[in-house]
C-alpha cells in the first residue's frame, strides 16, 4: 500500500509492518508526527500544521535577522558619498540596497508565520527586538568598507547557507537568494581590503586596523558556547538550524585566516594557531562580557542606530499613509466596476 506523509501526500509504496501501522495510529501525538516529518527533510509549509513553539521560534529567528539586514544598511550607507571613487560608490550603493531587499525578503517570510509585519517593526524601533550586535560598531575609515563585506558578511554566509536548507521552506526559499548577494558583498570587500593591502604603507595601516576592529566582533556574530546557547538544541532538532554556533565559529576561523595571510595582515589574535590534530585553527578566548554588554544596548553605536531607524520611520510616515491611500482608491474602483 502507499503511506502518506505528515500532510496526506503519497510517498511511497512499502509493506506495512506492525510498526509502521503504529506510527499511523492516532496514538502519536501531532508533535512526534510533525518531528518524523522534519526528520524526513521535509520542507513545512505556511498552511501546514506546525507546534507553536515552533512558530514563535521561526518568528522570532526570522524577525530578527530583517532587522539586522535593516540596521546593517545605516553604517554602510554613511559611505556612499565619501567613497573613493565612483565605481566604489556604484558598487556600495548596491550593496546597501540589496540588504534593504534582503530585510524585505524576510519581513514577507515572518509574515507567512501569522506575524504582523508592522508589529515587528514596533519591537525593533522600542528596542525590545533585537539585532545582530555587530552593526553596533562604527566606521571610521574606508577600509571599515571591506572589513565588513569581508569578515562580517563573511560571517553571514557561513551562518546563512545552511539555512537554505531550514526546514520552514518560505525561508529556505528566501535564504537561497541572499545567500547568493551576499557572497558579490563578501568579494566587493575583499577586494577593497586587497587594494589596501597591496597600497601604501598608509593604506595598508588602515586595513590592518580595520581588520583589528572588526575581527572579535566577527566572531561574536555566531552567537554564544554551544553550552550558553539555550536555543539551539532545539532549533537544530526542529532542522532550523544545521550546525551548532561552534562548529559555525570554527569554520569560519578556519576559512579566513588563511585569506588573511594572503592579503599580508596579521589576525589580532596571540594565541591563534593551527592545530594539526584537530585539523582546525586554536583561538584565544572572546570577550563574552562585551557581546553580552553589547547585546543589552550598551554598544558604542547602539542609540545612535535606534535614533537613526526611528528617524526614518517617521520622515517615511506620509509614503505608508500615501500607499495605503492610493491601495484603497484602487480597491474601491475595483469593486465599483465589477458591480
């Protein structure tokens, strides 16, 4: 006979054994079915059944990483019109708008959750959502430009591919696009960061002070210790999550040191070595007082990225007043012709 799957869809053709019929039996509460439907690498979809629990821990993921890519804009965008060259305006002009799409992309997920979008937007204009703490961070120089497409974007994909595989399929869905842009970020400043490198001694300072800048904070993006992570276990068990923060954090390590000795620059960090019986990098220890201080809003750019948002959004009120004015007046002329 053919079984169904979770949703009612034929999957295959089996013989059916005692334990196959107890599986099906009504005995097996919706979570364990939901489960052996995730197990199977099965993609859940909006309408389909899903613990709240999950739901909640999609939204509040999902959210969050809209925001991230909507306050990433704000420090890249400061450089648009001091950049060196037009071709580097081009190129970061387009950077900082894909990220808008990218936030745009993921606030449309969230809402295929049962979200409200503009709730959403609520929680991160008070500050009761939150944001990737690396955005926090300021800019100061030009070569704060490649530090970020290279280390902090670099950082994003390493944790953002494996969620082209989520098992929330709107989500996985969105991720296999950005993923995609993030990577043209990701050589737009490695590129920058090359040229410096390559340049003046001056130029070359400020590379390595960039990179200095910016590489714990990197680090941080992974999130905490796998044993200070009370989200993950159960993220990576619903097949949200692929890879623990950890093993993320190690292979970025591993994958950037090497880029760093290419550019000729040195990784600010004493004790990191290659360990040839692991295979991987050692790493001296982060600064976890920091990620948390940052976390809570005491970063050195964290009021002024609120104040900056919260400016936006009330300069934009009068296009949302104009857009759902206009959606309303074509709304009712819609309807007065079909009557």
């Amino acid at each position: 006979m053919y079984l169904r799957d979770f949703y009612g869809k034929a999957i295959a053709r089996i013989f059916v054994t005692e334990s196959t019929v107890k599986i099906m039996t009504k005995e097996t509460s919706l979570e364990d079915r939901f489960q052996q439907y995730v197990d199977g690498e099965n993609k859940v979809e909006p309408k389909d059944w899903m613990p709240e629990a999950y739901r909640k821990t999609l939204i509040r993921q999902i959210s969050q990483h809209a925001h991230s890519e909507v306050v990433g804009m704000l420090p890249e965008a400061n450089w648009i019109t001091r950049a060196p060259s037009l071709r580097r305006k081009v190129a970061l002009l387009a950077k900082v708008q894909d990220e808008a799409g990218h936030g745009l992309y993921l606030y449309s997920a969230a809402e295929t959750l049962g979200a409200d979008r503009m709730d959403l937007i609520k929680d991160l204009l008070s500050g009761k959502a939150k944001y990737s703490s690396i955005f926090n961070y300021p800019t100061p120089t030009w070569a704060d430009m490649g530090a970020i497409g290279w280390l902090v974007d670099g950082a994003a994909i390493a944790n953002q591919v494996m969620l082209c595989r989520t098992s929330y399929g709107p989500y996985a869905r969105a991720m296999v696009r950005i993923c995609k842009e993030e990577s043209f970020h990701q050589r737009q400043g490695y590129e920058i960061m090359m040229t410096l490198a390559r340049g003046s001694e001056a130029q070359k300072k400020m590379a390595q002070d960039a990179l200095n800048r910016w590489w714990w904070p990197s680090l941080m993006m992974f999130g905490p210790t796998d044993d200070h992570s009370p989200n993950s276990a159960q993220s990576m068990k619903w097949k949200i999550k692929r890879k623990s923060n950890d093993e993320l954090r190690q292979e970025f390590i591993d994958k950037t040191v090497p880029q760093a000795e290419f550019l000729g620059l040195r990784v600010p960090d004493d004790a990191l070595r290659w360990n040839e019986e692991r295979g991987h990098y050692d790493h001296g220890e982060i600064d976890w007082e920091e990620f948390y201080n940052v976390i809570k809003g005491n970063g050195p750019c964290n009021k002024q990225r609120m104040d900056a948002r919260n400016k936006a959004h009330d300069a934009g009120a009068w296009v949302r007043e104009a857009a759902n004015a206009y959606a309303a007046k074509q709304a009712q002329k819609k309807q007065s012709s079909a009557a």
